[in-house]
C-alpha cells in the first residue's frame, strides 16, 4: 500500500531535507585525499543529531553506520571505516538518511576526490543527469514506468549500464516504503503518480557491466566487473502541480 503524505506531513520531511542537505555540505567539505570514511561517518552523525534529528541507517537491519560510503567499484550500502581511507581520483557515493519528528527523507551524492579522470567525470555528469531526467517525469497523471524509462534513456545514450537489483523506493514514515522504483522502463507502466506520494528516486549507474556482488559483509555491495558506479537519490513529493526535491542541494 502506498502512504500519502498530508501537506503537513511532507513539511516535515521538507524541514529533514534541510538538515540532510546541510549534512551533505558539510561531508562534501570534509572530503579529501587522505581521510577515512569513519571519519566522514563521524561528521554526519553529529550533524544530523545536533540538528535534532536522527541517522536514518544507524541500526537499520543491524548496519553499523550513519550513513553508507560506497568509494569507486562499490555500488551501494558501503560500511565507513577508520580502514577506508580515500585517495586522489578517488570517487565516492554517500548515502545519507536523516528521521526528523517521525518522518524519514534519503540522499545520495557521488562526489570525486581531489581530480578524477575525464571518463569518471562523465560517469558522474551522466549519473547526476539521469536522476534530473527521472525528476522531470514526477508530476499527476504519469507513471513509475516513465520515472525509471528516463534513467535509462540517459544512462544508456551514454554507454552505461543500470544496475537493476537495487531500487529507488517510497520514503515516509518507514525508511522503506511502497513503491519500488526501477531505474528502467518500459514507459506508461507501473503506478499511476498523484499528490502526496513522496518518492527515493536513485539512479545506479555502472561504466562497466550491470552485474553486481555482495560482499562477505552482507551488506557492501560492487561491481562484478570492478569498474567504477555512481549513485545520485533524492527524495522528491508529488504535488498536484508537479513536483517538490525535498533534498535539493544547489539550484539547478
């Protein structure tokens, strides 16, 4: 069943967006050759408390983090650690949750370290721009079908790959909510989209093959290939006029 949110309700996840997204700021300003993803993990946990929210993640299903940091061939659900310590042309998902007076909003952000090569650039621009395209098809009347069609129109004019077993997802009062939201077609399918639905839009993008392997962790997630992915999430709410990005960092 999918939980619509009341105009109060998704101003509440509005007020969690703004305590995700300044959270982001801050790790994007902490990011450098040279630090560890324990220490990235550190600084978004106090973030968020000191905001007077709580780490979506921590304890979720028994991961031990505050947020996921998933470097270069690691697709999602990457565990911080002291022992992770980013280099120069590095890149890196964070994937931060935030619950904020009952209502949980999710975010994702690949962001190099120091200089990355042209061909990751492209990876990440094209990412980025798959996630934008899905945002544009959230308004009454389309389908989940449309949303996941755009990111893999984009990713796929670029010679990528969409990584298709992990989903974006509903988000609300559960981390974790109806519906499942494909990175893929086919259009006009799916769920009919109408206000108040407040969907985790994340596009997985991979420069290699789409297969993917758990890790012995149960929980870190990579490539099969060991080439590079990025990961981009917002949370966006459905309005009867189109849409709202509830995590939007910069203006686009």
């Amino acid at each position: 069943m999918i939980y619509k949110k009341s105009s109060e309700e998704i101003a509440l996840m509005r007020k969690g967006g703004v305590i995700l997204t300044d959270t982001l700021r801050r790790l994007e300003a902490a990011l450098h050759p040279g630090v560890s993803t324990a220490e990235l993990d550190a600084i978004a946990e106090e973030s968020i408390e000191g905001a007077g929210a709580r780490p979506s993640f921590k304890g979720y299903r028994g991961f031990p983090g505050s947020i996921c940091s998933s470097p270069n061939e690691v697709i999602v659900h990457g565990i911080p650690s002291p022992d992770v310590i980013l280099e120069d042309g590095d890149i890196v998902s964070l994937d931060v949750g935030v619950l904020f007076d009952g209502f949980h909003v999710d975010s994702a952000w690949t962001f190099p370290v120091g200089s990355v090569d042209p061909q990751t650039s492209e990876l990440l621009k094209v990412t980025e721009q798959s996630l934008e395209a899905a945002i544009t098809q959230c308004r009454p009347g389309n389908r989940l079908g449309d949303v996941g069609f755009a990111v893999e129109e984009v990713a796929k004019a670029a010679g990528y790959a969409i990584v298709r077993e992990y989903v974006g997802h509903g988000v609300g009062r559960a981390l974790h909510e109806e519906p499942q939201i494909p990175n893929y077609g086919p259009p006009g399918r799916r769920e009919v989209l109408s206000p108040g639905m407040t969907l985790a839009i994340e596009p997985m993008v991979n420069a290699g093959s789409a297969g993917t392997v758990v890790l012995d962790d149960n929980w870190t997630v990579v490539t099969a290939d060991g080439k590079r992915s990025a990961h981009f999430e917002h949370t966006v709410a459905i309005t009867p006029e189109g849409h709202e990005v509830l995590t939007r960092r910069d203006p686009i």
